[in-house]
C-alpha cells in the first residue's frame, strides 16, 4: 500500500531492512561530532546564538511535520498578510471544489479589487475553470481571481471570510482575522485583516498537506486556456524567485512552493516552503520587509540555516508524508513507516484516500509477517510477495493476473477471517448484529467472517455504523486494519 509510483517503471519494494545503531552508539558518536566540531544544539529558544541578520519584522521557520519551532523573531505580533491571504483561499477552493468546476466573474469581482491591486486580467461575465483560477491567485496573485473564487463558494465574499476564519480556527490559526479573501488591508478599509507569523506557518503547513495545492504553487509558469472571453490568454508566471533569481543549494534542499504578497502597510510579505532529499520539509514565514528580494534572500539564509542544521548537528526530526498531517490516521502510519512496513511515493506523499490494490495489500501483508521475500529480478515488483503468499496458502493463483485491481472490504475481510481462530456465540452474534445498521444486506456467506472481526475491533464501522462492504478499502484504512489484526496477535505495541 505504500510505494514510490504505481507504474512498474517506477515500482520498488515497499519493505526494506536498515541497520540500526544503538542509542548509547549514537549519544556516543554525537558527543564526539560536537566536540570535534564545537558546534551545538539549538532549538527556537536558543536562536541567539547563530549569527543570523535577519531585518523582516516578523518571521518564524518551522519544521512542517510536527510543527516544531526552529527560528523565530516577532513571531506573535499582529501583523498585515497582504496577498500571502490568498493561500487561505486557495485552501477552501481546492477542500470544496473539483478542478474542472467552472465559476461565472461578475462585475463586482473583477472591480472591487482594491486601490493598484494585482490583477490576472478577468473579465466581467467570463467563465473560468478553477484550475486555472488557482493559478491565476497563486502564480500572479490575481485579486480578481480571489474574489471569483470567493462568490463562487460563498455566494457573496463576506459568506466565504466566515468560510476563511472558521477554517484558520480549524487549524489553529487563533490569532488571525480575516476580512477579504485578497489580502486588503488598512489601506483600503480593512485595519483588522490581520495575523501573526507563528498563525501562517501553521496555514501554510495545512495549505502544503494537499497534494493539489502543492502541485500549483510548484511551478514556474502555467500556459492559460482560451475562455469564452479570452481567445488568447499566454502564459502566466509566478511571483517566486527562487525559480527564478535567487540561486541556492539545490543539493541541500529544494523549494516546493511559495506565496508573495506586499501593500504599504504591511510591506513585502513571503511563506514559502522546501524539502530536503530524506523527505524534511522546512516552512519559512516572513512579514514586513521593504525590499521584495532582500525578504527573499533572508528566506534564504533561513533554509540554509535550518536544513544546514538538520545535516551538521543531526538534529533529526521524524520523517513522514506531507500529506497525512492532519488525518486521522497520521499516528497509525507513522508507526508502520518507523517499523519498516511501508514507505511512501518519490514525491513523499501516503495519499491515504486512494484504493489499495491487491498486490499492496500482500506486499504489506508479507512484511508485517516478516516474511523471508527473495531478492532478484522479476518481471514486476510485487511477483515475490505473491509467489509467498501463495506458497503459505493464503491466496490462488487468481491474484496473479488481478494484483492491479483495487481490493474491497469484503475481500480483506474473508482473507483476515480465515487466518484467524474465533468463536462467535448465538448470545455475541445477536448483539453484534444490532450495532451493524446494514448487517442484513450483507451476503450470508460472509456474515459469520464480519461478526468475528467486528467482534474484535479489526474492522468497523463507517460514521454511521454502516460497513459497507463493496467499499474499496483506502490506504490508511489497510494500515488501521492491519494495526489491529497486530495488536489482535499481540504483535505490536500499541500507541497512544
């Protein structure tokens, strides 16, 4: 369930070994490091003691994964966001809309935009897909496109502001008030549109969890579609310079998306994030500088510092999926990837809403069963955990030329009910039963394998009870699964 690409091209093991030193080693062997080196831990209280010259007011870096605090200055003064809002608009946009969705300009969004404002080009009564407004907002931070965005979800934009500060209190941005979906501030009517740094790295932390988001603050330029308005629109090119004119050390780390922003009061303003090669993204937040490229260069020195810190000190954080941080199942997968089971896609995503195949499910099936998987070439990456499985009597020859269909609940749970011994009596069945709201439309044949694993705990229910079983099986309800059927064998130890 959890590869690097799902094309065979690109197809590796999922499961690997790695030695392990241990802890008293690696105490060892870092006091030795600091000594030789006479350098020396810092976390975000101790920050002084770089010689970091940084003259934004207010800025803070981050480790994206737990949130961890690695810099900061001013980070919990009020401040103007400017156009860096729109990544709170884009957030909403991409969690309530397809892609393809068309949304109508009206005249009041393509108008009020606010005094000198930046501008994609959108006319009154055109028809524009969302995809192409999102680059529109966040490549050429078009305050027409915001404010399209916003009457197309909202109806009107001070619906969608409540959208933007219920969401930001979602996440845990308490400080920060919205009040436009632009980024319009006291000079031009709007003296509380504002935030805090350590409140954006959070936003932007969430923004960076979604996959769509990612892909559209991740390029360069986007080559616009004609519209019924616009028979030739060009390309359109993004605001951040690190694709462009700030060169850094793509060895040490790459950036992965930015947002730009600047009006009088609030001055230029910039988050922008990057990830190292072992998959530890860092996210820079800086408000307040009047110089667009000088707020670039210190983001910069800001990475430098953070990820040079990463490899020099050691200072590891714990690696995972950008995509999982804010799921329900984020503990459960970052136990099984600590363990060994899984890893994930290049890009370092889980992408846990996706369907399971059957090859996946036997790859993860073997591991866990530290299963003795031979090495060679094969004609495709998962023939040796299916030669396994078949050799242990687990599955027939059938899952052979069906490994790239997706796998149902239904199936998993007639192949985890047949490897596990449990007796249901007629007192337990009728209780079952009655928490089971669909109980009766599932086939007779497997209802006996339901109860059991009901019973249990290795499978559930839905929100609403129901188990559904034609439902394709995702990939973090197969860890869920497979988390339990463990602590069931009593196999590993449970997290809290």
């Amino acid at each position: 369930c959890c590869l690097s690409n799902k094309t065979d091209r690109y197809m590796k093991e999922i499961f690997f070994v790695k030695g392990i030193v241990s802890k008293k080693a690696s105490v060892v062997i870092l006091i030795f490091i600091l000594i030789i080196s006479n350098v020396r831990f810092v976390y975000a209280d101790d920050t002084e003691a770089f010689e970091l010259s940084i003259a934004t007011e207010a800025c803070i870096l981050i480790e994206a994964d737990t949130g961890t605090v690695i810099y900061e200055k001013n980070a919990g003064k009020n401040v103007y966001p400017a156009s860096t809002t729109k990544v709170m608009t884009a957030i909403l946009a991409i969690e309530n809309c397809e892609l393809n969705q068309e949304f109508l300009a009206s005249n009041n969004a393509v108008t009020n935009i606010g005094v000198g404002a930046s501008k994609a080009g959108i006319c009154a009564g055109e028809r524009v897909n969302l995809n192409d407004l999102l680059h529109m907002l966040m490549l050429v931070s078009g305050n027409d496109a915001a404010n399209v965005i916003a009457e197309g979800i909202g109806g009107n934009v001070s619906s969608f502001v409540k959208l933007m500060n219920n969401k930001a209190k979602e996440i845990g941005a308490v400080s920060t008030n919205f009040m436009n979906p632009i980024g319009l501030d006291v000079g031009d009517g709007y003296p509380q549109h504002t935030t805090t740094a350590k409140d954006y790295a959070q936003i932007t932390r969430y923004a960076m969890s979604l996959k769509k988001y990612r892909d559209i603050v991740g390029v360069s330029d986007y080559a616009m579609p004609v519209t019924n308005m616009h028979q030739a629109w060009g390309t359109i090119k993004s605001s951040n310079r690190f694709y462009t004119t700030v060169l850094y050390d793509r060895e040490l780390y790459t950036v992965t998306g930015a947002k730009t922003g600047y009006t009088r009061a609030a001055l230029n303003t910039l988050v922008v994030s990057a990830i190292n090669s072992e998959g530890t993204e860092l996210i820079c937040v800086m408000f307040g500088n009047s110089k667009r490229q000088d707020i670039f260069l210190e983001a910069k020195s800001l990475f430098d510092y953070g990820f040079n810190l990463l490899k020099t000190n050691k200072l590891e954080f714990e690696k995972s999926f950008y995509d999982i941080r804010y799921r329900w199942s984020s503990k459960l997968i970052k136990l099984f990837k600590k363990n060994g089971y899984i890893s994930g896609y290049q890009d370092h995503s889980f992408r846990p809403l996706e369907a399971i195949t059957k090859e996946e499910f036997i790859a993860l099936f073997s591991n866990i069963n530290k299963a003795n998987i031979s090495k060679g070439n094969y004609e495709y990456w998962s023939r040796p955990y299916l030669d396994w499985a078949l050799s242990e009597g687990y599955i027939d020859e059938g899952w052979y030329e069906n490994r790239n269909q997706s796998i149902t609940r239904s199936e998993v749970v007639g192949f985890i009910s047949s490897i596990i011994d449990e007796e249901i009596n007629v007192d337990e069945s009728g209780e079952l039963q009655k928490q089971i709201p669909d109980f009766n439309s599932i086939d007779v044949s497997m209802r006996e394998a339901v109860l059991k694993l009901y019973k249990l705990g290795i499978i559930s229910g839905y929100p609403d009870g129901e188990i559904k079983m034609n439902n394709n099986l995702t990939r973090e309800e197969m860890v869920a699964v497979f988390y339990k059927y463990l602590l069931h064998k009593k196999a590993i130890t449970p997290i809290s």
